[in-house]
C-alpha cells in the first residue's frame, strides 16, 4: 500500500480490528519514510458492477460515490453513522449479488431512495428533488403525499381562509426597540 502522504512504497500495518459489523477490516497504517499514519478498509467485493449511466456511458461502480451522495442528502440529520454505513453496503451487496454484470443509474437511485425513506424523510427528499430533477413545487407535493398521511395532515391545518366568526390565536405583545 502505497503511503498517501509521501508516496512510499513500503507502509507497514499497525493495528487491524473488524469494522462495520465484521464486513470489513480497518488496518491502521504508518510508512517508515515520513512517519505518517493512514487507515484502510478491506471489504469482500462479490463481482465488478458497471453503472449504465443516463447518457450511455458504462463506469465502474464507486462504493465512495455512492456514500458521498447518501453522505449529502443526510446532512446536518441526525442518523447515526453506522445506520447510514448498513444502508450503503446493503445497497452494494444487493447491487453485487444481483448477478447483472450491468445496473443502471436509475436502478441504484431507486435503491437509495427506498433506503433513505425508511432512514429519514428529510434526506430521502433531498434525494429524490436532485435525483428526479425537480423544477417545480409540485414535484415536492407529489413526492410528500407518497410519505403518509402524516405530512399531508399538518398540511392540512393550515387552512388559508379562516372563518371570520372564530377568533384566531392571540398575537404575542409587539416590543418596541429602545434607542440610546
């Protein structure tokens, strides 16, 4: 393993645990050159997956792209790393044991969006409003009505004519800004 920092040839190994729920192993590295000190993982990969993209193109499937863009759809959320870490190697393993040589991008973005639905609706509609190119906001109320009624019942509330007979909730005191 070539070292990240120097480029030395001949790191050495440190420290290796399971990691992940035993799927992979984490090996902490140092390179003899610089000093510096790395971590690997070591995942079993069952079979290449190669992505058939939207334009034609054929790449390779990138694990890290994958948890980047679940990464972004779930930030500032409040999902526990290791949730998040079962969803993309359970989205990986279902992609490697599926046994197509080829999965399209859609494919993948419709396991990810039925991954994060079950995780966190916030996330699973920054997903999807990026993924189904959204352009208007009634792309994100068709989306919101597929998340249960509990959305569309808090949407429901706030009625835009109240009836003029009924008094309203009271309005908190106004407070004047002081000058000095």
């Amino acid at each position: 393993m070539r070292c990240p920092y120097c480029g030395g040839s001949e790191t050495q190994v440190k420290d290796s645990r399971p990691s992940e729920d035993g799927a992979a192993i984490r090996r902490r590295r140092v390179c003899p050159d610089c000093a510096g000190r790395f971590t690997t993982f070591e995942r079993v990969q069952l079979r290449e997956v190669v992505v058939l993209k939207r334009s034609g193109k054929r790449v390779p499937f990138d694990r890290d792209k994958l948890q980047r863009s679940i990464d972004v759809a779930l930030r500032k959320r409040a999902v526990d790393p290791e949730r998040i870490e079962r969803l993309v190697s359970g989205i990986t393993r279902q992609l490697e044991s599926a046994g197509e040589p080829e999965v399209t991008s859609e494919a993948i973005g419709e396991l990810v969006m039925a991954g994060l639905k079950g995780l966190d609706d916030v996330a699973y509609v920054r997903f999807a409003s990026v993924y189904k190119n959204f352009r208007e906001a009634k792309d994100f109320e068709a989306l919101l009505g597929t998340l249960g009624d509990g959305l569309l019942a808090v949407g429901a509330e706030a009625d835009p004519s109240p009836d003029p007979e009924e008094p309203g909730p009271e309005a908190p005191p106004r407070r004047r800004a002081v000058r000095s």
